[in-house]
C-alpha cells in the first residue's frame, strides 16, 4: 500500500488513547498494509497507528527478521526483570535513552479477520511490544524513562532542529 509520514513528538495523536478498531473490513486491512510498509524500511522496529496519524489501537513490528501485526493489542504479560536498554522512537527521531522494560513480554489482539492472535518475545521483540502498546495508550518512551535520565531527553529534545518546525 504506502508508506506513511511519521507524526512528531508535539503531535497531539501521540498523547491520546486510541479507540479499539471495531470492524475488521477493507479500510482496517488497507491500515494494516499501511503500517506493514512503514514498519519494513530498515532501522524499524515498529510503528504504531497514532504514529501514522491514526489514533487506533494497532501496530505492527519488524524485529529480526520477523513482520507482523497485532489488532487491538493487549499487554498481557511481562516477566523478566526491568532493565535499562537504549531506546529511541521514530517520533522522536535522533534520540536515544536508557527506558526501563521487562526482559519478556506477550501481546494479546487479533488480525485482520478478526482471529484472535498472540506475541510473545524476548530482548528486542519484548521492547517493541512494550513501545508499541505504550503508543497506544497516548506514551511516549519519553514518559517511561527514569527523572534525571527524563531531564537529559528533554534538553536533548529541545536543542533538536527538528523540535519547534512541527
């Protein structure tokens, strides 16, 4: 389908609780195609719809070699113990900061069919599925990082050239 513009930090979409897609028809399908294609150019981890503009709750990940997409995803599962990993987001590009997340995580949701699915991962997968349905709930990673860590991210956010032109 299209690869879409990604929406930046400051973008109200980004902050708000999507709503839970209630039809599983052609215009649901054309957005999953969408965030697919977003998701697949290099570097991408995943992309969440509010990303795109949409302020459903769906996404999709590319991580390891593996595409795929959850509808209505629900944060089922954590395990592990929280650490600090470097994490950036494509809404907040050029940033990079330790975000504390569960080593293991399981998402809960359904397809384009409306079939129940589930995924679960470890390291990278897990992080993704933490950010990812952070998104959905109106977070950033931003808001999941430690005080002092937060105050460096939001100098560092504010000397961007990218910040004040969107």
């Amino acid at each position: 389908m299209t690869v879409r513009d990604i929406r930046l930090f400051g973008d109200p979409v980004l902050k708000s609780r999507c709503e839970e897609i209630r039809n599983f028809d052609k215009q649901t399908a054309s957005l999953v195609a969408d965030l697919l294609d977003t998701t697949k150019i290099p570097g991408r981890a995943g992309v969440a719809a509010p990303q795109i503009g949409v302020a459903l709750r769906a996404f999709s990940y590319h991580v390891n070699g593996v595409v795929g997409y959850v509808l209505n995803p629900v944060l089922v599962e954590t395990s592990g113990s929280k650490h600090l990993v470097e994490e950036g987001c494509l809404s907040v590009p050029g940033l990079w900061h330790k975000t504390p997340r569960f080593e293991h995580a399981k998402v809960s949701g359904f397809d384009v069919d409306g079939n129940q699915i589930e995924v679960s991962g470890s390291g990278l997968l897990a992080q993704a599925l933490q950010h990812e349905c952070d998104h959905l709930d109106g977070y950033l990673y931003l808001d999941r990082l430690e005080p002092d860590e937060r105050k460096l991210a939001m100098k560092a956010l504010r000397e961007t050239d990218w910040f004040m032109k969107n």
